[in-house]
C-alpha cells in the first residue's frame, strides 16, 4: 500500500520513529540500524515501508535502505516469523550479512537476534534456500542450457546473479559483485558465499 515515505524526522524511539509527511505523522516500527542511522530530529528522511495486516496487528514497517526492506519481507514470508522477530534480525545483522548466514547454514549468526532460536533459525535458512532456488531468473542471459566448461561457468555466475537479485540486491550490484570474486570451477553456492562478502565489506 505505502511503498515509502517521505518527510520530516519527527521522533526516534527504541523500537520506532515518526515521520511528518502531507501534515500526518506516520508511527513506523524499524531496526536499530535504521533508528540509528536515518539522522537527527527535524531532518527530511525516505522510509522504505511494508504495510503489515494481520487479523490481530495492522502495523507500519519501515528501512532506511531497500535491501533491509527486502530482506524483512523475505524473513515474514517464513511461516513462524513474525514482523518482531524479523525486525530483531535486522537490528542484527546487515542484509548481506544475513543473506550469508542463510546460504552459508550459519545458524548461530541468526540466533544471535532476540527471540530467534535455533528452530526458528533452522526454518528460515531451509524455506529461503528454498525460494531461493526456486524464484531464480529462467530468462538467463548467459544461457544455461550449454553443456560447455564455458556454458558451465556462465551458467553458475547467472544462477549467483540471480540468488543475490532474490535477497533483494539489484541486477547491477548482483553483477558487478559476482563478476569480481567468480573464478573458473566455482560452485553457485561458492560464488554466492564470496559476492555477499565482498557486498558486505
């Protein structure tokens, strides 16, 4: 409903902020990162937002940055995850970050956020490497069909590009990362692993 917005800084809360926009003052719940990060009271800021309705919650989520955005929508698409759970993710751990213990199976990194146990952990790395899989880009441009080392090692960066398009990066940033740490041989997951440490530096 509400894809940003945009206005005057007015609160910062610990777990929310409130901003000015067309004379009304929107309570948006947000990480710690963007709480620290969107700047001083009476400030003009862009709040990336999700607006979440449930039966027994109708709430505003908003990021400072769309790859944190994406990377809550991403964790409330995890059945058993809700919004505070996925906020308390994001107030620990980077997008990228994040991005890496799922691929990586880093389960301790992902417990480290309050309210996310071991179980809970367990499940998003499962259902994300999941979708991962299966939201990849089918209009490959490198052209994964070729049975070629070269189809092959174009095949591997195209499915990278893609897996870090899902985690919310955009195609540019996708491409230009796994173009710098891909080398002849190097597993999907390889690549991955190695883009998002770059991406994270």
């Amino acid at each position: 409903m509400f894809a940003y917005v945009k206005g005057t800084l007015e609160y910062k809360e610990s777990s929310s902020i409130v901003v000015e926009a067309g004379g009304i003052g929107y309570r948006i719940f947000t990480s710690v990162s963007t709480i620290n990060s969107v700047g001083q009271i009476g400030t003009k800021v862009k709040i990336f937002t999700h607006y979440y309705v449930r039966e027994d919650l109708v709430a505003l989520y908003g990021f400072h940055t769309p790859e944190e955005l994406g990377m809550f929508e991403m964790l409330i698409s995890v059945s058993g995850v809700g919004p505070k759970a996925a906020v308390s993710l994001a107030s620990t751990l980077s997008p990228s970050k994040f991005a890496l213990a799922v691929v990586s199976q880093d389960i301790k990194s992902l417990t480290k956020a309050q309210g996310v146990g071991a179980k809970v952990a367990q499940r998003i790395i499962l259902e994300l490497k999941d979708k991962i899989s299966k939201e990849q880009l089918t209009d490959n441009t490198f052209g994964c069909t070729n049975s070629d080392l070269q189809g092959v090692s174009d095949c591997a960066m195209s499915e990278a590009v893609s897996a870090l398009m899902v985690l919310g990066y955009g195609s540019f940033e996708a491409s230009s990362s796994v173009n710098r740490v891909y080398a002849d041989g190097m597993s999907v997951e390889e690549t991955i692993m190695k883009a998002l440490k770059a991406l994270s530096k």
